[in-house]
C-alpha cells in the first residue's frame, strides 16, 4: 500500500518531534525545594501577577525567578539540585504565580453590575450563590471577606478541586490511549519540555548555551519591561493617573483609520515578548492567523458598505467595533468555521482511530513478544488507566448533582450527556490532535444549543457549574512531563500542595487589591477595556435563554444561518484544497483562531513568525532555532517579572503606607 504524499506541515512537524528525546529513567522531584519555592513564589509573586494581568493582561515569570533564586542559593549550600527537582520547582511556582481561583470573584463582582447587564434589564437578578447582590456591603464596601460571599468562595472551591481530580483523571487516560498505545508524536511536547529544562545545567560550572540565551533574553526583558510596564507601575504609585510611554494594552488606531478602513478595528500591541514566542510557533499555523486577519480587513469595508455591518458608527474604538461586527457577521461566519474544522477533525480521528486498531492487531500478530499494549516505562509513576477512569465518572457525578440541586428546573438528562458523553468523546478528540498537529479544537455552541433546545427559561442556569468541559490538552501536559524524566507522582503531590496554598493566598491578595480601589479602573487599563468586551459577549450569550417580552434576544440577532453556511463552506473549500496539493491542513486551525478578531496581538505574532521563519531558520537551522527559542522566551519572561515585582512592590507599600484596607 503505497504512503500518503508527505504535506510541508507534515515534513515542519519532524522537527519538533526531536527536539527532546524519551528518557528511560524517571527520579522523583517533589522535595522540600518545592514546598519553599511554593510558599516564596506565592507570598511574593502572586501580587505581581496579579498586578501584570490588570494592567497588560500578560502573565509574570516569577517562576524562572524563583528557579534562578533556589538554584543559587542550593548552589552555595554545596547541593545542586537535578533537573527533576527543578522541573517540579518550576511547575509548582507557576501555578503559585498566577491570579489562583478566586480571580474569578472579582470578575463577578464587575459583571453583575455592569453596562451591559443593565442594558438587558439583569441587574440584582443574579443568584446569591453566585455572587451577593450590587447593593449589599459586600460589594459596595468592596469586602470580599464579607459573610454574603461564603456560598460563592465554598462553590468556587469545590469546583477547584473537584476539577484538578477531574482533569488529572480522564487526560491520564488519553495520555495512555494517545500516547503509550497509539504512539503519537506530540511535536509541541517537546518545545515545552526544553522550556522547561532550560535551566536544569544552570548549576553546573561550565556556562553552556542554554544559559547564554536564557541570560540574553532575561536583558532584553529588563530593558523593554523597564519601559512598558516600568514607568506605569512606579508613576501609578506616586501619582494620581500611570503614566505610559508605550501604550497599554495596545495602540488603538480604529479612529484614525476609519475613513480608509471603516467598521474596521485596527492597532497594535507594541510587546517584544509577542514577536519572540511567534518565532517558535508552528508557521503554518501563524500563516493561517495572518490569512484570517488579512481576510477580515479586506472584508469589514466592503461588507459595511453593503449595509451588513450597520451597527458601526464613526467615532467607535475597538471594543465597540469589534463587538458591532460580531453580532452583525463575524460571530456567524466563525461559527461556520468552527464546525467546518469541528466536522473535518472527527472525521480524520475515526479514520486514523480504525487504521490505528488494525496495526495494533498486525503488530500484535507479528510479535507475541511485543506484550500488553498498555505497558507502561518503570519508574514513570502509572497506575490502571480504570482506575482514572473510575475516579473521574465519581467526580463528575458529584459536579451533576451540585448543577443540579442550584438549577433544580434544569433537565438532568442534558448534564448526564454533557458529563459521560461529550467530555470523554470530545477529550479524546483533542488528544489526538494535539498528538499528530499540536492543535485543538471545540465543536462550538454546545452548551448553548442545549441550553436553547432544553426550553429553560432564565438567568441562572448559565451561571451553575455545568460539567462540560475538554480535557484532551492534558494528554499533552503529560507527554511534556514524562520527557523531563519526572516521575508523575511529583506532580500529584504537587497539586495536593498548590491547592490549598494558592486557594488562601488568592484570597488574601485578592481581597487586599480588590479593597485598595475599584477594579476595573484607569490604574488597571487592561481590565478596563477588556472586562468591557467580556462582559458584552457574554451577556449576549445569556440573552438566548432570557424572556424579552416579545423582543429578539441579542443573541438571535447574531444568528445568520446564510452567513454561517457561507463559513462553513469556505472552509470545507480550503480543506480539500489544502489536502488536495498536499499543503499543511493545520492552516485551518490557525484561520478559525484568527477570524473574525482584533488584529492587534496577531501582528506582532505573525512578525515574529516571519522572521524565524524566512531569517532565522535559514542562517541557523531549524531545529537549532526551536531549540533556542523557548530558552530564549524563558529568559524574556523572567527580566520582565523582575521589574513587574520591582514596581508591584512600590505599589503594594503606598497603598499599606496610604490607607488601612481591613
């Protein structure tokens, strides 16, 4: 039987397949370094998250911190630590660095008072459970210690829990099934095992290049973070309103470009960090991002000139336009593609699925030797797949019945489907994505279809914990894992220490932030205009279900079946093209991600792709650039987490110094 032709996309993959190669030894790395790193990173770098994610939206690096930090300090105590120790240390600070679960709380506290709540008559219509009402003390007085917030905080803490198992459980599952038993290549789990290995000779007396790229990306983070996120950090603490020398998040030009390009959101976000991580990405991906941002600059003129996008008006910023247009075309075109890619991935993985069982059975023949196909390494940490998939049908069934008892109205059945269903079949879908392309994909407006199709009537069933969720990337995360060589029951422990940890913590911090001024607000720019957008699309979705007296919700106002057809066809065209000359079909992915969006961020991405691709990669090679580039991005990160904590730490002691917050 002859090969399938070999796609560019294909031939691009090998590359990423040997960037890191499988270990036959796996070490425990979960040890008092971890429980340290844990308690440092989330008492010091948790408020500079925090902070970062309010005002740019971008993450910190406190991890690479507190890796550089403990392996100095193990270094002059005369004990190096081994790469699993700080692949564990790693992974156990970045979760610590994060905004932890109660983020979320804040975000509620803005939505349910919000414009566009008001503006589809939902004001004090939400549940107690979900968060209190817009005129209680717990909101007004800004107190998320408040008593009227416990049912929330005991709800978000279940689910946080009860998810981790969740996650754990069923993306084990499909690690096994995608990885050990069909031998899927994964080919981005190795650019995220070299970024995080990237310091595991840092300790070693030699300099190698690793180091080198890592320090050379941490000056090129100090030096640019100094002046974005620098100066509006130290002048927010000292003066009234942050001063800003680049602009945050992002250069809006919507205004000025509207005469060339009107109903068109256009602009920039000026981030060196952006361009760095477009040099790693797959470029075929990037290319299918760049075509859909191209494809929606050509066409938001020309479809306002034919009356389609009629609720733009001259003087819009992004925000508006971008959600004008969406109810007017983009959401419906998107969707179209959206199932296009949804309908083209379920029909590649049963194919490859039937091939798949049929050469495990010739190679089961061939070789009686060969053994259980669910063997498994020694020493990597397994146990029965059953067993996982045991724990996860107990915790799901615990998530249907807490979804149930909040929205007793709501038909059981649909989250039965949802949970033993969906989940598994959709989790399983992905894995074997993310294993042959390194992409994903979701069949869109399930939820919300089954929310319509159930006839429910109200608010509240949007807002329960329903169990519908996609767990197929953690097939990945696993892969990533066993290519450290870390035993997967350091990650257990792991989880069993962030949990509790980044649970309190996040409260503290959050409380504190949330108590010291109004979020979102002008100190916060990131949060103010994008909490905006949220807000609009999601009260959009919540319309669907919502009695309007006779009005079309908002959200059949964004439903056209012509121009959803229109999606999908075109991306059934491109499909069969792209397959039919052998050109990489994960070009597809990247369009749908692209669609339809603000092409702010995506620029800086594609320019990066650009030049890795066409400067980089021809001068230095390929594999030795997506080698180089995630050490690089590393070190990138980490000189711009310093000077996040620099100025978040001037922030947090005006605001102690200033003003009593308890």
């Amino acid at each position: 039987m002859a090969e399938p032709r070999s796609r560019k996309g294909d031939r691009e993959l090998e590359a990423y397949r040997s960037i890191v190669e499988t270990p036959t030894e796996f070490k425990n790395g979960f040890t008092w370094v971890a429980v340290a790193g844990a308690f440092f990173c989330g008492l010091l770098m948790m408020p500079g998250a925090i902070y970062l994610s309010l005002i740019t939206g971008g993450g910190l690096a406190a991890a690479w911190v507190t890796l550089i930090i403990f392996s100095e300090i193990s270094r002059r105590a005369m004990r190096t630590l081994n790469k699993q120790e700080l692949v564990i240390l790693l992974v156990v600070a970045g979760a610590m660095a994060g905004g932890g679960p109660l983020a979320q709380l804040i975000w509620r506290q803005y939505f349910i008072q919000s414009d566009a709540i008001r503006d589809i008559g939902l004001l004090g219509q939400f549940p107690s459970w979900y968060a209190p009402p817009p005129a209680s003390e717990a909101i007004t007085g800004r107190a998320l210690w408040h008593p009227a917030w416990l049912t929330p905080i005991l709800i978000v803490l279940f689910m946080h829990v009860i998810g981790r198992i969740k996650s754990y459980t069923l993306g084990y599952f499909f690690f096994r099934v995608t990885s050990d038993v069909e031998r899927l290549p994964f080919p981005l789990a190795g650019v995220n095992a070299q970024g995080s290995m990237a310091l595991a000779e840092s300790g070693e007396r030699k300099t190698t290049w690793k180091w080198r790229m890592f320090s050379l990306g941490a000056v090129l983070g100090l030096v640019f973070a100094a002046v974005q996120i620098g100066i509006p950090l130290v002048s927010g603490a000292l003066l009234a309103k942050p001063v800003t020398v680049i602009p945050l998040p992002w250069w809006d030009a919507t205004r000025l470009t509207e005469s060339l390009l009107p109903a068109t959101p256009t602009g920039i976000v000026f981030d060196l960090g952006l361009i760095i991580i477009g040099m790693v990405m797959p470029f075929w991906a990037v290319v299918g991002t760049a075509a859909a941002i191209l494809l929606t600059l050509a066409m938001n003129p020309l479809l306002h000139h034919l009356g389609v996008l009629n609720r733009w008006q001259p003087g819009m910023d992004t925000i508006a336009t971008t959600f004008g247009n969406s109810i007017d075309f983009w959401m419906s075109f998107g969707l179209g593609t959206a199932i296009a890619v949804a309908l083209i991935s379920l029909y590649q993985t049963g194919r490859d699925m039937v091939r798949k069982v049929r050469e495990l059975r010739q190679a089961a023949g061939r070789d009686a030797k060969r053994g259980s196909m669910w063997s498994t390494p020694p020493g990597r940490g397994d146990f029965s797949p059953w067993i996982a998939l045991g724990l996860y049908a107990v915790c799901a069934g615990l998530v249907v019945w807490l979804a149930h008892w909040l929205v007793p109205g709501f038909p059981v059945l649909f989250l039965m489907f949802f949970t033993f269903i969906y989940t598994p079949l959709i989790s399983y879908i992905n894995a074997r994505l993310v294993g042959i392309v390194g992409q994903s994909v979701d069949i869109p407006y399930v939820r919300e279809m089954a929310y319509i199709f159930s006839g429910y009537k109200g608010l509240d069933i949007w807002l329960a914990p329903v169990p519908l969720e996609n767990y197929g990337g953690r097939a990945q995360d696993f892969r990533s894992q066993e290519l450290t060589g870390t035993n997967f029951w350091s990650y257990v422990k792991s989880d069993c220490l962030i949990v509790p940890l980044s649970f309190a913590l996040s409260f503290v911090f959050w409380a504190f932030i949330w108590h010291s001024g109004a979020i979102p607000s002008e100190t916060y720019p990131f949060a103010q205009k994008i909490w905006d957008l949220q807000a609009k699309n999601t009260a959009l979705l919540y319309s669907a279900t919502l009695d309007m007296h006779g009005a079309t919700p908002l959200f059949f106002q964004a439903i056209h079946p012509g121009v959803i057809g229109g999606g999908f066809a075109f991306s059934m065209v491109a499909f069969f093209l792209l397959s039919a000359f052998s050109l990489p079909v994960m070009t597809i992915y990247g369009f749908v991600q692209g669609i339809g969006q603000m092409p702010h961020a995506f620029l800086p991405l594609v320019i990066g792709a650009l030049i890795g691709r066409f400067y980089l990669q021809r001068k230095f090679g390929q594999k030795r650039i997506l080698e180089v580039m995630p050490v690089l991005a590393a070190g990138y990160g980490t000189g711009a987490g310093l000077i996040a904590l620099i100025g978040v730490a001037l922030n947090l002691i005006v605001k102690a110094v200033s003003a009593a917050p308890f």
